[in-house]
C-alpha cells in the first residue's frame, strides 16, 4: 500500500480496490433497540448489513472460532455448511449473541424473516453478530428492519464493498478491505476486529467474495490452510473469541483456470487483512512480526513465534522502546522446556530488525547496537491512539532460527501498551 | 497471618517466626562491582548471601526452571545433586549469570574460593544468581569479599533467616519467610521474585531449611510434588525465568516420626511463600485465585485455571473492578477449544466471589448482582504501588466446575495495571 497521510487517503485507496465481484451486493441499515438488561430505557443504534448473492450458490464455505462457547451465529452457521446453497449473511453489530438462554432461537428468527423478504429458503443465509456477550439479540427490531435492508441492497450502485467494511465495525477505528484482480476475475474480502476489546465485545469476522468460479470441495479445503497461515497467525491479545468466523463465497461467474494461484491470492489478502487487524489492536503502539525458522513443523514455529509474541515482558519491553533482548530469550527457552521441544541454546539464532542478538549462547550485545536498536523500535512505532486510517504498516520484525528442522511461521502480535489497559480496565472503574 | 499495618509491624511478624533450624547458619556481606558491559565506571552494589550448615549433610533437594535456556547456577546446582553430600549455597543479586560465555566457569570460580575458606569440597557447594541476564558476573570481586562472607557467618548470633530473606531481594517490596515448627523441629523457608520485571531482572529462589531429619531420597520425591502444587501454581506475566529454583536441604538434627506431616507442613508453608510472591507481583492490585473442579487431571484444573488467570482481557477487567465475566467465559471456552478439552457450556459452573456468574450456557447476571461483583473486587484491591509489607491477604476468588471429572487444582495469579505496564516498558524509553 502506498504511503498514507490522512484518512480521506485511506478511504480512497480502500474504494480504489472495494470492488464488488460480479453476482454479488451489499444492503445496509441502521435501528434502534433497548438492551432488556439495563434499568434505563435508552435507545442503543445498531448496524445491520446484508451480504447478498444475486443467486444462490453452491460454492461456499466457513471457518468457526474454536473456542467451545461458541456464540449462536456461530452454531447456526455450522450447520449451514451441511446445505446445499448459500444466498447470502446478515449481520449486526452491538450484540454478539452468546451465552444467552435463546440465542439460537433468535438467530433462527432473524435469519427466517430476512428469508422470506428474500424469497430464498431459510436454510441459504447465514448470521453473523459482533458486540456484548450475554445481552440478548433484539429479533424483533432486527425483523423489522429487514425490508429496509432488502430496499437497501437493491439500491445500492455502488458496487463497492467499503460500506460493508465501514458498517461492521465495532471499536475498529478504520474498515479493513483488501481485494485481488485474477485472471479476469476479483477476490475482494472485509474484516473486522481489534482484538476482544470493549467489555464483552469481541469477534474477528472476515467475509470472502469471488466471481472467480472455484468448486465447493476445493474452496473448502483451501480456506482452513488459507486461515491457519493468516487470521491464527496473529495475536492481539492471546484470547480467541466466542464468535470469530471466515465466510467465503464464490457466485462462479468467472472461469478459474488456476486455483494454486488463486489460493496464493487469497492467502494474500487474508494475511494482509490479518495485518490490519493487528494494527488496529487496542492501544497497539508496535506490530510484532516474528518469524521463526528452523523448526520442525510450521504449527510448532507458529508455537514458539506465539509464545514470544504473547510474553508480557517482551509486549512491555516493546513498548517501551527497550531492545531487552534477554527477554526474547528468557520466553522462547520458557516455551521449549515446558513443551518438551528439544532446543538448544548454543545453536540458536536470534535477530531483531536484521541486527544479531543472539548467538552461541549467549547474547551478543554491546552499547552501540543497543541504541541502534532502541532507534529501529522508534521507528516501528505509531500513535496508540488511532485515527480513522493506519499510520504506516512498519512492524518490529524478529526472527528466530532454533536449529531443529526446516519448517518456518510467521506470527504477528501487538505491544503491551498503557493505552491497552486503559481501554481494557479502566471502563467501568 | 494477623492484620498488619506498618512495615515494622510486618517484620516483627516476619522475625518472630524467622527461627534458624538447629544446624543452619547465614552470613551476609555487600561488595561493590563495575559492569564489564557498561560503557562508564559507575560502582554498582551487591549483596552477597552464605547459608551455611554447620556439617554436610546427605539429605537435601533442587528443583529447577525448565527454561530451556537456564542460567549458569541452575546447571551448576543440577549437577550438584549428584553429590553425596551438602554444605550449603552461596547467593547473589545484581547479576543472573545467564547468557554469557564464561557463565558456568565464573560460577564455579566462586564456589570454589568460597569452598577453600569454609573447608569442604566444591562438589559440597551450590551458588545462586539473580539479577540482569547477559552480564557477566564479578567473580573476581565476589570471591575478595568471601572472606568477609565467613566472617559474617560466624559472627552471626541473631540465628534468624529474615536477614537472608532481605539480602536475596532485587525488586522485592518486601522479604518473604515462612515457617513451621512440627515435632519439635523447626522448617523455615525464605524466597525472593516478584515477577520478571525490572529489565533483564528476573528469577524466584526459593531456600528451605529445616532440622527435621528427612532421608535423601523422600526429601526428592516429595520437593517436585511441593512444588507442583505452590510455585508452579502462579503466574504474574506468565513467564518462567532462567534461574528459578528451590533448594531444600535437611540437618537431620531432630528426628522426624511423620514424613506425611512434614509434607503437608511443607506445602503449606510453599504455598504461602507462593502467594507472596504474587502479591507481591510489580504492579499487582489483585491477586486472583482461580480454583478448578471437576477437572479429569490436577494437570488439567491447572492449566483451565492458568488459561483464565493469564488472560489480559481477564486480568484488565479485575484491574478496573469490573465484573466482565463474559471474559471468563470466552478464555475458558478459548483453552479448552483450543486444546481438545471437551467442556460442555451447559454443565460448567462459574462462580465470583461465592456468586453464581455462568450456569446452564448462560450468564446469570442482574443489575444488583453487577454492583455487588464490583464492590466485591475493590475490596479485594491492593494499592498497586507497594509499601514494605502486604496491605493485606486477600484474593479474588473465582471458582470454576468444569463437570467433567474428580481432580482439581488452585492458580494463583495477578491482575493486569497500569503500575505493571509503567515497570516494565517506560524503564529505558
């Protein structure tokens, strides 16, 4: 992405490559509901969004948090994997719709109702629900907001996928949207999330448009590999939510002659949009990219890269500025010796921002590279505080060779800053 | 322990059950040392501690980090339990003596000048290290000021173990000793650690003296239990340093009729050790103790436990008093998904403070309940800020039935504040 001064940048650049594929639109809305939680009876706004197929398809696939209390959206959207067709997904924000006595229900509701309007069977849509855990979803509202969603959609000539990106947010401070141009046809997907941050709130959700014709049995395969090398490569805060989902569909409108090249294109842009989410991490001051080489499987590099990433002496040191290397070391043997991974110290390579750190052992520092150091982490850093568009997408990158075998990751995390814990302790003190 | 209100209060409390066992002595003396690695010659402090018995003896015990990447004294203390015989350890701040070269060979060079004045065999001594990771340790300096070190021993007549509880500390608000007396003996354990905090500082030691005549070999098979079940049950930043370890050594001066008794008074007095250590926590305002039922293995509660009590999100939302418990729901499910626990939402109980937060799937919360869960955590609050002494003992107690089977565990850990984030990246930056 070119270089990026303000927000009316950022969202010219996001319209530039926000294309809809063919066969698809986009309906957007906005109601108003009362929580039945609270005492007071203030109106809360929420968004609902429709992802809709022009027709259905039978080239769709999903993949669930694996946390085992998972939310409503996420049970109903399982089993409308076992059907033969998907139309389309309707989404809200404010609620997620988890650990409440009818959440299914609800959902069903909701789901049913914007069926009818559509006139497809309840069994081809999907929902998905961002927000407070164990508040109850607003079905009846949400109902009756469904024709001015279905009005919306077929209004819609923008063709632009933004306003979608734009309209799930939660506590995101700018939409994520990344696309590919392939062999004639597009792959353009919208994420949100950054990291579980408001009390109760949640959810990473990624939702994956193609024209590009890739059968049902292929795309299903491709997108748990096409997840594991993105959105589970990154941390923002260690914590998997109760609601987080990758949708893909495809409305086969375009010929794909080449479906390796088309994975590597969506592997691209989930890995970029995993980026943004990273960026957009509450009170992320640095991204952390850490590569560890030299290992003898990807899930156990993923491991070790995970255990650095998720140290809260290393995040703090970051932070900080502070190349407190020992602390890179102290984590990574901390992981090994209670994984019983056979690593050995003496063989192990560690460097940060190309520099080495680590070698033979021991630390291999001296005054001069520790300002060099310091220097490199001022310059990876960004403003805590987030504006509407991302800063730059510098990260602090750290690589790893432990020696063992021949498998590497690649894991992205955030620092541990104060602006972290303002936003996650001091909300209701 | 009683309420206490002042730090000279809290070290009365400490002296008067400080008690050397018979048999034991400890000496200690400071020096002055320039780091090799620092570009100026400014003198920094040390302190250098000797405990002492006053015969070898056969019947002691090591349990070690399992930090793949372990300090020097950690490998020389390893190797020492191979000996037949124990005469006692000589300790230093400052400096960890991890991750240099000469690392081993400086520590042996100590043990060794300390061996010649105290008359025994190298092979009869351990050393201990805490302190920066990376430096190199002054052997030559520490090995002048062995001399004084004997001279100390033998003068001492206080035969109390809160000198060398003090004399061990690095960033340690306050020193940590405990004891029992049991059949006419005495087991008196002191420990330093408050979390890997300060940069590059890190390691617990915990020393465990007693006159109660243990053998060798019951004395190893029970340390690893003791062990498991105190300082492997905490977790302030979820890191385990380089150089943790816990010597245990007997000198069999008083016979002891009832090794189970002696076990039990162990743990006790390990687990209470443990608890200071986390309250003692840099930047802790609550210690949270998470107790797991229901568990198929004690390894099992413990990790469940662990999982809850490393969250971020969890341990920010304690910081601020909040009641967030959608967030103890979401890092159970999270663990449990992500590691083939095969936990049923709809079985699993949650509890906060003896109140009912999640049963049946569902949180079960009200308004009056929220007010209560947040009185609740101020009162367990600490000022994070510490003082010479903990303010007081309390926790906050979440108790978690995972239904699944008859084993159990208790995890100690450490909210998430500001203080913390204040220690540990705005030291260099």
């Amino acid at each position: 992405m070119k270089k990026i001064t303000s927000e009316s940048e950022y969202r010219e650049e996001l319209s530039a490559r926000g294309r809809l594929p063919e066969g698809f639109s986009t309906g957007l809305t906005e109601l108003e509901f009362i929580p039945e939680e609270l005492d007071n009876d203030v109106k809360m706004p929420m968004n609902l969004s429709l992802l809709l197929l022009e027709r259905p398809t039978d080239s769709f696939a999903g993949v669930f948090t694996r946390n085992k209390f998972p939310g409503a959206p996420v049970l109903l959207c399982r089993s409308r994997l076992e059907s033969g067709l998907f139309r389309g997904i309707i989404i809200n924000n404010k609620i997620a719709n988890v650990c409440t006595e009818t959440g299914l229900g609800d959902a069903e509701t909701v789901v049913s109702a914007a069926a009818s309007a559509i006139g497809c069977e309840a069994e081809e849509l999907m929902a998905a629900s961002t927000g407070v855990i164990g508040w109850r979803l607003p079905a009846g509202e949400i109902t009756s907001a469904v024709p001015a969603l279905l009005t919306a959609a077929e209004a819609d000539c923008s063709r632009n996928a933004l306003g979608l990106a734009d309209h799930i947010m939660t506590t995101d401070s700018y939409p994520k949207l990344r696309s590919r141009n392939l062999a004639g046809g597009t792959i353009t997907a919208v994420a949100k999330g950054a990291g579980m941050i408001e009390p109760n709130m949640a959810t990473m959700l990624c939702f994956i448009m193609t024209d590009l014709d890739v059968p049902r049995e292929i795309l299903r395969e491709m997108l748990p590999r096409v997840v594991a090398s993105s959105f589970n490569r990154i941390t923002v805060d260690s914590d998997q939510s109760t609601s987080d989902m990758v949708i893909a569909a495809s409305s086969k409108r375009v010929e794909c002659t080449d479906y390796i090249d088309f994975e590597a294109a969506l592997s691209e842009i989930c890995q970029e949009l995993a980026g943004d989410i990273v960026r957009n991490g509450e009170g992320t001051a640095h991204v952390i990219k850490v590569r560890v080489d030299g290992a003898e499987s990807s899930l156990q590099a993923a491991a070790v890269g995970k255990a650095l990433a998720n140290s809260p002496l290393v995040k703090t040191a970051i932070a900080g500025n502070d190349p407190n290397v020992g602390r890179f070391v102290s984590s990574i043997g901390d992981y090994c010796g209670n994984n019983d991974i056979d690593i050995d110290a003496r063989r192990t390579e560690i460097r940060l921002g190309g520099e080495l750190i680590f070698s033979g052992g021991s630390l291999v520092l001296d005054p001069a590279k520790e300002v060099r150091l310091s220097a490199y982490l001022k310059e990876c850093r960004m403003d805590p505080v987030h504006k509407g568009f991302p800063l730059h997408e510098k990260s602090v990158e750290i690589d790893i060779n432990i020696a063992m075998g021949e498998s590497h990751a690649t894991i992205l995390g955030s620092d541990l800053t104060h602006e972290y814990v303002r936003e996650n302790a001091d909300y209701r003190s």
